[in-house]
C-alpha cells in the first residue's frame, strides 16, 4: 500500500469527502465543569497529556512531538489548542451515540476547555511541583517489559524505488506447551518503510501422520490449479483481484457473504489466528484477565509486513512482537474473524459507492472488538446486527473513516451474539476527485493489497460461550 509520500501518515488531517451520512464523532459530555482560573500546565493541562496523550506523544512512538514536559509541549500550545478544539486529536472516529468502547480516546467538554484556556493564557507553566508522577515507560514498549521478543530471524533489506511490497516472516519460538497470550505489541524496526504488519499464529499439521511427498512436477501442477480456480493473481510482491471477476457489491446476497474465493461467488478464503500487528493508529492487542490468544505447541510465528518505498533510499528492516503471558488460569479463547467482500467494484467518479458483506454467527459468542478496514477511497462503514428474533441494531457506526488512524474499537462490554445472527458491513467509498487522497478519480477500483486498490474488511475478536480453556485443560489431566 502506498500513501502520500512527503507527508507522514500522523500528520494528515482526517478525510472529509463528499456528504456523510451518519453523525460525526463529538466530544463527551460527562464533565461540564468550566476550568478554573489560572490554568497552569503542570497542574492542569499534564494530568490530560499523560491521561490521553502520552502513549503516542513521547519518544520513538509515531507522534511528531513528545508531550511529557512544559518544555516539550510549549512550543506546539496554538497547534494543540487547534487541533483539541476541532476534534482531531485525539483521533477518534466512531459515531458517539453508537455504542460504548473501553478505549475511547476523545477528550471531556471540560478538558477541551481546560487546554483552550490555558493556551489562551500564553500557556504558563505554573509550578513544577504540581507536575503530576509521569506515565511509566518502559523504553520501546506500550505494554511494558514483554515476558518474551520474537523478531524477524533477519534484517530485511528493501530496494529504494519500485512498487510496494508484502512479505512474509517465520519465527519459530520453540514452544513445546501451549501458550496464553495476554496483550502483544508489535512493533516495526523501520517506520520509515513499514506500513502495517500482521502477526499470525500458524499451528503444526494436525495428526502425526508424514505428509505425502511430492515430485516437483506434481507440486507445480497442484499450485497451477490453485492459482486458476482462485479469484486472486499475484503481481510482484502483492496480491490483487483477477480483472474478469465478477461483480458483487452487494456481498450479502451471496452464499459466502462476500468472503468467498471462487469465481462463481462461492468457497470460503482461511485466514490464520490472528495474534495483532501494527497500523497506523494501533500496536497493541490488551485482552481482558480470563481472556487470552493462544498458541499451540510447535505453533510458528508469521509476520506479514506491508513495506512503502517513501523514503526514496535502500532501507532495512527487522520487525518484531513483544507478548504477555497471562498470569492466571485462562478461561477463554480470543478468537478472530474477518468479514469481507472480495467482489465489489467502485466506479471512476463516484462519490458514495455502497458495498456490504455479511457472515452469520454459527455458535453463541460474545464480541469483544470490531476494527473496519478500507483504504484511501474509504468515508464510511457501519457495523449492523440482525439477531434471530427479528431485532437489530448497530454495534459500531465509523462516518468519517480515515485511513491514517485505523483503530480497534475495543466494546466496553462484550456483546452477546446469538447463533444464527447476521452481522453486515456496509461500506462506502469515495472515488471521486474530491477526495484529496484518491490515487486516481479516473480509475475502476476493486480489491487488492496495494492501496491504490481497495478493500472492505471489518476484524473481530470474540470468545465462544460454550468454552471453557480451564475445564479443558483440567480434563486432558
């Protein structure tokens, strides 16, 4: 995927393209209390920073300044008080009267009138003893010192021009027991080339059985009928759709809910437990105490890393992901689905293209998180559920959807999903020449790696209600 080259992806301002067609996102109401005179930083505006800011905004993380000290954060105060003001940071895209999330960012009326005030002021310091205790940092890591790194066996070196490129990185952790996972943070070596990574979890064969060897020439002729009875061709390094696919916009009205991979609609892609990554926007995979990922004996570890070539030199790169283990006994699996539509096509121009995919719960479940994906061309994307006994509702509404901040809505309380619910994505694009970030208004887009393709994918992490890992365990005993 490729993005606009001399400005780093932090530092764009959100994509307002077009009309949408849900409410924007508004600060919280639940403190109106007016700040009080002398608004000072070290005893007013801190606590906010090291509150809301600080995860981002401290060095080596992807913000552009630090916001630790007055010193820090004094020659940004007018660039702050703009951006507070207008909503944009920090960055938070969910319609506020769809649904509550654990992690949601967005400041109170009273601290957007606190900061307001103090740079209104000439941002005084105050006295730095009322500085409050600094958030703890361990260097280079959000979630603190990981029980275990695993990292890329080897540096990686990335030419400087070309097109993007999408590889895949094995490390085998030689885990002879299974382990619980309870947060993960991966974190790229090279953000200057690194755009996202993936980080799955690929189990051992099941059985004990030796798989059948092949010749070459039976190998070959087994991965040339793959390639044609797939929906998918590789160009280069990345995966994109075959040009005489057919159209579906409407991905629910297929068997497959648009997540098929055959040319007639049908067929189901697989995709790997997912154990985090990093986008833009998010690093971190927290799980609840109880709830945890975990990986099988002999499981191999596989990075998918998206490199850009924007810094127009030879780069090098070594990824890697940091885990937690959980502590106490788990009792359930985060499990990861991912709803999509490979079918759909956007035409030249269109300012507010609609698509849909669909997938129905086949146990009871409970939801923990929903994370929309699109690209550039992406403006907006609802999360819908259409439970057995005719009721519905939306679980997430995302009406200003930018690709520079690609977050995990974390559900503040996991929401029950009965067997036989029909969870739909509806998405809408904006390909048009006024979206200043279109690669190309002129273009037919459809689904690809690259971002001047694009996708309609919504990630979601659940448990089964019917699990129990600690009675399972018990009973291999």
């Amino acid at each position: 995927m490729s993005y606009e080259k001399n400005t780093p992806l932090h530092r764009r301002p959100a994509i307002i393209a077009g009309a949408v067609l849900f409410a924007l996102p508004e600060s919280r109401a639940d403190e109106t209390k007016p700040p009080a005179r002398n608004v000072t930083f070290s005893k007013d505006v801190a606590p906010i920073f090291f509150k809301n800011c600080a995860e981002c905004h401290r060095p080596g993380e992807s913000a552009p300044m630090p916001l630790l000290s007055y010193k820090d954060a004094r020659p940004w105060a007018k660039s702050i008080r703009e951006k507070v003001i207008s909503r944009e940071m920090p960055p938070w895209h969910a319609d506020p009267h769809t649904g509550e999330f654990s992690n949601d960012r967005r400041l109170t009326e009273a601290e957007i009138e606190t900061i307001k005030a103090w740079v209104d002021a000439q941002a005084p310091e105050g006295d730095p003893g009322d500085l409050p205790p600094q958030p703890e940092i361990v260097e280079g890591w959000k979630i603190g010192k990981p029980d275990m790194i695993l990292q890329m066996p080897e540096e990686f070196t990335l030419e400087a021009t070309g097109p993007d490129e999408y590889h895949f990185f094995e490390i085998a952790p030689g885990f002879t027991e299974d382990k619980y996972v309870q947060m993960a943070e991966t974190r790229p070596g090279n953000r200057r080339i690194v755009h996202h990574i993936n980080v799955f979890i690929v189990p051992p064969p099941p059985g004990v059985a030796p798989q059948q060897k092949l010749t070459r020439e039976e190998s070959e002729r087994l991965r040339l009928q793959a390639a044609k009875d797939s929906i998918f061709q590789r160009e280069g390094f990345v995966i994109r759709l075959k040009p005489d696919v057919p159209v579906y916009d409407d991905g629910c009205g297929l068997q497959s809910g648009g997540g098929g991979d055959r040319p007639d609609g049908g067929g189901q892609r697989i995709w790997g437990a997912w154990l985090g990554g990093f986008v833009p926007g998010t690093s971190v995979m927290r799980l609840e105490p109880g709830t945890v990922k975990r990986i099988p004996a002999g499981s191999k570890i596989v990075l998918n890393v998206h490199y850009s070539k924007t810094s127009g030199r030879v780069e090098k790169d070594r990824s890697m992901v940091g885990l937690i283990f959980a502590k106490k006994p788990p009792q359930k699996e985060s499990l990861t689905r991912l709803i999509t539509n490979h079918y759909f096509q956007i035409p030249p121009g269109a300012e507010n293209h609609r698509a849909t995919a669909c997938w129905t719960a086949k146990d009871d479940i409970h939801l923990v998180t929903a994370a929309p994906h699109m690209h550039f061309r992406g403006k907006a994307m609802e999360i819908r559920a259409f439970y057995p006994d005719g009721r519905s509702e939306t679980l997430l509404n995302v009406p200003r959807y930018d690709f520079s901040w690609q977050t995990i809505y974390y559900f503040k309380r996991p929401i029950a999903i009965p067997k036989g619910t029909r969870l739909m994505l509806t998405a809408y694009y904006n390909n048009s020449g006024r979206n200043k970030y279109n690669p190309d208004p002129k273009q037919t887009v459809r689904w690809g790696d690259p971002t001047y393709d694009e996708m309609l994918m919504g990630l979601f992490e659940y448990t089964m209600d019917d699990q129990s890992l600690e009675q399972a365990a018990a009973s291999k005993k």
